[in-house]
C-alpha cells in the first residue's frame, strides 16, 4: 500500500472502521439472498395475552436467536470491546427475510441464560394463543441458535399444552425432533408423555374416540422410541456403557401404556372381546420381558437415575401417578386375556399395588394423579378385589 493511500487511510478515521462493520449494498443483498433460501426458519413470535410474555419472547428472539443469522465473525464483532463504540455510531444492518434486523454492542454477561428464560417463557403462557408461540420457540432457541434445554423445559410445555387443551401440538413437535429438539430419549419425558396420551382417554370417560387416539399416540411413541434415530438413547461419553435393563422401546412400563388402551378398549367398547388379538399378544409381551418376582421400581437400575433420568421413580407423586396407569393396564387386560396369561399379569399387579397403596394417605395433595386413580379404582377396597380375583 502506497504512503499516500495509508495516509487518505487514516483520514478516513471513523469512517473506514464504520464500514468495517457495516454490510455494504451489494454485500446485503447477497446475505439477504442467501438467508432467502432458509426464509421459513426465520422466527417470529405472535402477539401474547400479556406484556411480560411479549417481552420475554421478544429478548430472545433478539438476543438468541437472530444474531445466529450473522455469520461467525460478525457476531464475535457484537461483543468485543474495540468495536463498541464503532458499533454504537453504526449498528450492523442486514435484511433477513425482508426485515431489517440492527446489530449493536452487547455484553457476553448481559447475554440471557437460554434454560432459565425458556423456562420463564413457558410459565408465562396462559392462552392457546400464547401456546402457539411454543414450536417457533423451541425451533428458534435449539435448531437455529443451537442451544441445548433439559428435559424439564419439555415436560413443561407437555404440562401447558395439556391445560390449554392443545395436545397435538406436543405430538408434532415429537414427530420434528431435528427442528425442535423434542427427544425421547430420557425416561421421565417418555413416562410423562404416555402418562398424558392415556389420562386424555380415561379423564373422557373412556369414550371410544379417546381410547383410539390414545392407542394411536401410544403407537406412534413406541415406534419413535424404536426406530427414529433422532430419539435413540445416546452415550455422552465414550467411557460411558448404556446402563439400562432394556432400551425404552422395550421398557415394561412404556409398553403397558398401549396394553393399557387396548385392554381399556375391549373391556369398556367391546364387551370385554379381544376382537383384534392384540390384547393377548401385548400382555405375552409384556410378561416376557417384566421378570418374575420384580416391582416396578426394579425394572431399570439404579445406575440409570442419572444419566436417563429414572431418578424421577423414587419420587412419590410419580410412584403414584405411572403405578396407578400400570396396575389399572395389568388389571384390565387381565379381565381380556385367557386365564393363565391373566394370572401372570395378576403376579406383576400384586408388585404395582403396594407401591399405589403405601402413598393413598395423602390423597388431594397428588393433584391430577389422585383424580385420575379415582376415576380408575374407585373406593379404595377396589385395588384388592381386582388383585385377588
């Protein structure tokens, strides 16, 4: 570079370090071009029932989301300190998607925690329209920023999308895993979700359409659990073995939810016919694959708490809340099947019951799961006249 161009260089001051971070005409259209291409994965939010949610969405779609569609260096620019004042004077603008989006200086600390704000957002919802706003959520948060949420961020939205009566939008966001990061692959979400596919048919009364829908979704679980890749149980280390008695797709637990809805189907719907065999063929499974003499706090080891979330097992809402699914499943298919096969199921139920009956003491402080062992049991007596028949 000649001296008399270094020195027109430095006269330009501000000026040359300005357009050092702006996107030039020509540049702009080129990014806007290219983000073109991807203009359905650009995240809007709808408008809320409240200002607090408004807001909360708001920061993250301008904090976590939409400075990932800069490319690399132009994000490490937002929050270096030399280039602050440069981009106080002159924010970097770029189009993405036909929205002018502006890019100033801002701090790595000031940056909000993805996990605690996600999980604000989620607390905040309270209509279904708010609760529309839960897939371009996760979609923006985990697929285009990159961040990864626990399993809690999802049982809790499974939990809002339950009161709000929306529970479709729970099985399509399961059904987009890569785009949503909605994954099966942790035992209290899967428990959780099945839990819910079956309470919707028995809190109906046990109408047929609920039960079918219910066996349809239990399927669809299943067959996730078995063959999409997306939400196979994955080591986090090398050194790590998967430490578990059976992949979910085979867990007892899990696979008596659909046990539950088609026995629930023959008794309730069909005079107590097994009319398509799959009763029969779903309790010879299951007793298979649960052990003699095993309670279901047995069937995955303790060495699993951790890493695949089975820790939630020891806890005593959720003893109560899955027994009371699996006694209620063993017990009505037990009423289906021939008489040696429902003796079997009676064995596994007399390991469920105690583990039901020892938290009836606290009755109403177990929430919806007391309701639901209501609706199945009954008076409490109900529980040892089913077991001993």
């Amino acid at each position: 570079m000649s001296a008399a161009a270094s020195l027109s260089a430095l006269r330009g001051g501000s000026r040359v370090l300005g357009n050092l971070f702006r996107i030039a005409p020509a540049q702009r259209r080129l990014l806007s071009s290219t983000q073109s291409r991807q203009a359905s994965k650009i995240i809007h939010f709808a408008k809320c029932s409240s200002p607090e949610l408004d807001e909360t969405l708001k920061t993250i779609r301008d904090e976590l989301i939409l400075p990932t569609y800069l490319p690399l260096e132009q994000r490490k620019k937002l929050s270096s300190p030399k280039h602050k004042a440069a981009l106080e004077r002159d924010p970097i603008t770029v189009e993405i998607d036909g929205e002018l989006v502006h890019f100033g200086p801002r701090k790595v600390v000031d940056r909000p925690n993805a996990r605690k704000t996600v999980g604000k957002a989620i607390r905040l919802i309270r209509t279904k329209g708010d609760l529309a706003n839960l897939r371009p959520l996760l979609e923006g948060v985990c697929d285009q920023a990159g961040r990864a949420l626990p399993p809690g961020i999802f049982i809790s939205a499974m939990r809002k999308a339950v009161v709000l009566d929306n529970f479709n939008l729970i099985m399509d966001c399961i059904k987009a895993p890569k785009k949503t990061h909605f994954r099966l692959n942790n035992h209290e979400l899967v428990a959780q979700l099945l839990g819910h596919i079956q309470r919707q048919a028995i809190l109906s009364g046990w109408e047929e359409r609920e039960i079918e829908r219910a066996i349809r979704r239990s399927q669809l679980v299943l067959d996730l659990l078995e063959g999409d890749p997306e939400h196979q149980v994955k080591q986090r280390k090398a050194q790590e073995k998967v430490n578990l008695a059976f992949p979910f797709h085979r867990d007892p637990i899990f696979l008596s939810a659909r046990l539950h809805m088609h026995a629930a189907l023959a008794v309730k719907c069909q005079e107590g016919k097994d009319t398509t065999g799959l009763v029969a063929e779903y309790a010879r499974q299951l007793v298979q694959l649960w052990p003699e003499k095993t309670g279901p706090l047995e069937l995955q080891p303790k060495s699993a708490d951790t890493q695949y979330g089975v820790r939630y097992l020891r806890d005593s809402r959720n003893q109560f809340e899955n027994g009371s699914l699996v006694l209620s499943s063993l017990l009505l298919a037990a009423k289906v099947v021939e008489p040696e096969l429902a003796g079997h199921l009676k064995e596994r139920a007399a390991l469920v019951e105690p583990v039901v009956k020892q938290w009836l003491p606290k009755g109403d402080a177990l929430g919806y799961a007391w309701k639901t062992y209501d609706i199945l049991f009954g008076p409490e007596n109900l529980i040892d006249h089913e077991v001993e028949a």
